[in-house]
C-alpha cells in the first residue's frame, strides 16, 4: 500500500465511530503522516461532541444532527485525501487536539 492510501486509511477510519478511531490510531501509529494526524483531530473532536449533545437535552439531540452531517464532510474530505476544517469547529479541533501528531 503507498503512503497516500495509508494516509487515507488511517483518515477514513478515523470518522467510522469511536472504534474506528482507536482502530486507525493505531494504524497511525505506525505510520505518522500528516493527512492521518489532521483527520484523527477533527474527528476526534466530533465523536466527543456527538455522543456529549446525545446524552443532553432534545435541543442538543438536535445539535448533534448537525455534528453528523460535519462527520461526512469530514469523511468526504478524508476520502479526497484533503486536509479541510469541517464547518464551524474544524478549527478549534485541531488546536484542542494538537497533541495528536
């Protein structure tokens, strides 16, 4: 596998639930790059958002609609191989999570 596919992988991955971010962390692990590192943040940072607005009140069961919707971009962006913030958080994630990488 080269080391675009691997950085997609690991990207992809990353987004499929909290499982699939342990799974491609430690893919991640093995190979460091930085398509991996940007996508685990991001998608780090939705996955505790998510399951957080879930557990909250109906307005924040409805917020968490619209941080599903920013998963796929997310994934669509890891599936183009593109280092993108998704909309209003992307950037924050990265910075909260910069230890990653």
């Amino acid at each position: 596998m080269n080391n675009l596919n691997e950085d997609k992988t690991v990207a992809i991955v990353s987004y499929l639930t909290l499982v699939g971010w342990v799974v491609a962390f430690v893919i991640y692990g093995k190979n460091k790059t930085d398509l991996g590192a940007y996508h685990l943040r991001q998608s780090l940072g939705l996955h505790i958002t998510y399951h957080l607005l879930m557990f909250a009140t109906i307005v924040g069961q409805i917020l968490s609609v619209f941080v599903f919707i920013f998963v796929i971009i997310g994934l669509i962006y890891a599936i183009q191989g593109e280092k993108k913030p998704v909309p209003v958080a992307g950037d924050f994630f990265q910075s909260l999570f910069k230890g990653i990488g």
